[in-house]
C-alpha cells in the first residue's frame, strides 16, 4: 500500500507550485489525499506560514518556504513533528539547534513535462506576464511600466488599470501558453524577494524557451535563460533571441530543473520516479485545463454582470420614479407583492 500525503497551503495555493509538487510526489510513490479524514503519513506544507492548522501532526513534515514572507519558528510551530525537512533558498534557521529540523538548500521541484508547450512556429516577444504589483517608487516596477507604455512590452494579467494599463487577467494556463509564445519575458518581483528566492518565470519560462530579464542579485541558482540586467531599458527589450537559440535553451533547461528535482529527493531521502509517470502527467493537465475553463466561466459572469449592471440600474430607477408618480412607497409595493396589509 502506498504511503500517503498532504499538501496544504495556509495563506495561499500557487496553482502551477501545487501541481509541481502533486508530480513530485506521486513520483516518489505517495498517494495524495486532498480531503479525506485521518492523519496522512507526510504533511508537505507550501509558502510560508501564518497559521495555526495540523500544528498536533506527529508524522514527518516537508516544508517550501519559496515565497520568503514570513519569519516562522517551525519547530514551535510543529511541536509533535516526527520530523521536519525545510527546503528554501534561504539561510539555515538561527538560534538553538533542534535535531528534527533539516534544512536543505533549493527552490522547488518541477516537472518539465507538464510545462512544456509545442514550439510555436513564429514566437513574438517580449512580454510581462503577471499581475499588477503595488510598490511605489520601486525603480525596476517604473522602468518596465515605461517600456509597457511605449509599446516595447506586451503586458498580460491582472490590475493594471491601477496605472491607466489595459489588460485582463490570465489563469495559469493561458499565462505558461504566452510565454511559450515569446522569445523573452521581464520577471519582477517583490523588493523583500530580490536575492532571498526565485521567480516563477525562471523556471516556467526556460523551460519553453523563452529568456528572462531579471534584477541584479536574484538569480540564485544559475538557472539556464535568465538573464540580470541592471536596469530594464529599451536595449533590453531589444535583445533579440533566434528559434535555434530558444530551442536549445528549452532543452537545457529541462535538464536543469530535472536535475534539481533529483536533488530535493535525494535530500529528503525518497526515491523518486526518474521517467514520469504519463498517466499523472494527463491527471495533472486536465487539471489545469479544468482550472482554465473555471477561470474563463469566472471572467464571463463577471463581464455579462459588467455589461447588465447599468441597464438594470436604470430600469430599477425608473421603476422608483413611476412608483413615486403614483404615489405608491416602496413598502407598499413590498407588501402588495406579498398580499400584505395595503392589498
């Protein structure tokens, strides 16, 4: 019988993490349990931590502190811990040592197969793909802003009309096909992140042959098609990258991030699946397919309600007035309705 885990997530669920680490540990042999009662046999937490959730687990944790937001005593947080394995790109834990804690210095396991897309035959590029990020005054944030507004850089996701930018959301899916689509994509992160962790676009990106810009200092792990660059300026935007170029970069690049998954498991001590499992590779992209479809249904409903709002509004005020003309008040109408006492 297979051993059994759970992956939760207490602040947040990065979807295209999850299905990483869904991979990752179907690999290694496990069985994943999303809702069933009972304790599993492994407890992997994502993200950081701010919560209070399974902190009587007594069984063996894993836990990716890739998101670097929180500063977590994890020992306290998990006091019955068999034992807990900490993997990040961040410093080992200070003050007094604890003999359940392991840290092991990487990112995050990736699958390469559930990422790759067939290489489009005309790529364009370059593109920002992410969600508006509230930082003023970051030089980085108003460097790409400038490009994205000349018209250099063709920007994607959520909440740019914060800053007068046109654009709509993406889910996951449609984000990993755009970028499969370009040549090269600007990262940016959050100023607390830069030289503590990586980018989602460092590994999603490379691994569809596309290269990434980043800021000084936060390529940590020397990861194949990201490239630093002082500041984000239009000889940037300008690199040109050939089809031959972005093909070998997807293929050194699944290499890389193979390699690294290898290593996660071997530090934790699981013996993983080298050749993928194809049957969980479809599992796991139906998913994101279903997620595709879910989030589409989402930004209809949302534009049908935009677009039936004002007429509604307008009929509903028109209604109010002929009632008023008539005399009648609006509790009177409630009550008529409902063959109250004014009937």
């Amino acid at each position: 019988m297979k051993p059994s885990c759970r992956i939760v997530s207490s602040d947040y669920l990065d979807r295209d993490v999850y299905l990483n680490i869904c991979g990752f540990y179907e690999a290694a042999g496990f069985q994943l349990l999303e809702a069933a009662p009972g304790d599993p046999d492994l407890l992997v937490v994502l993200r950081g931590d701010n919560g209070t959730a399974d902190q009587d687990f007594a069984g063996p944790i894993h836990l990716y502190d890739y998101v670097r937001e929180y500063r977590v005593d994890w020992a306290r947080r998990y006091p019955r811990a068999l034992s807990i394995a900490l993997v990040s790109l961040g410093e080992p834990p200070q003050g007094p040592a604890d003999p359940r804690l392991h840290h092991v210095r990487a990112y995050l396991p990736v699958i390469p197969e559930l990422w790759t897309c067939p290489s489009p035959a005309l790529r364009g590029g370059p593109v920002h793909v992410s969600n508006y990020k509230r930082m003023p005054g970051d030089p980085f944030q108003e460097q790409l802003l400038a490009l994205i507004r000349s018209g250099r850089v063709a920007v994607h996701g959520g909440r740019w009309e914060l800053v007068g930018v046109r654009t709509r959301p993406l889910s996951y899916r449609q984000a990993n096909r755009l970028i499969a689509a370009s040549t090269s994509c600007f990262g940016l992160m959050w100023p607390y992140q830069r030289g503590t962790t990586l980018s989602g676009r460092m590994w999603q990106a490379p691994l569809n042959g596309c290269f990434v810009f980043s800021e000084p200092g936060t390529d940590l792990l020397g990861c194949p098609g990201v490239i630093e660059r002082p500041q984000f300026d239009a000889a940037t935007a300008s690199l040109p990258f050939s089809s031959e170029r972005c093909d070998a970069l997807a293929q050194e690049a699944a290499t890389f991030w193979r390699r690294h998954t290898e290593m996660i498991a071997s530090a934790l001590d699981l013996a993983l699946q080298l050749e993928p499992d194809g049957a969980s590779i479809r599992r796991l992209r139906r998913r994101l397919l279903v997620w595709d479809l879910e989030f589409r249904l989402q930004q209809l409903q949302a534009r049908l309600a935009a677009w039936l709002s004002p007429p509604l509004t307008a009929l509903r005020r028109s209604l109010a007035r002929l009632a008023r003309s008539l005399g009648l008040h609006p509790r009177q109408i409630q009550d008529r309705r409902r063959g109250g006492p004014h009937q």
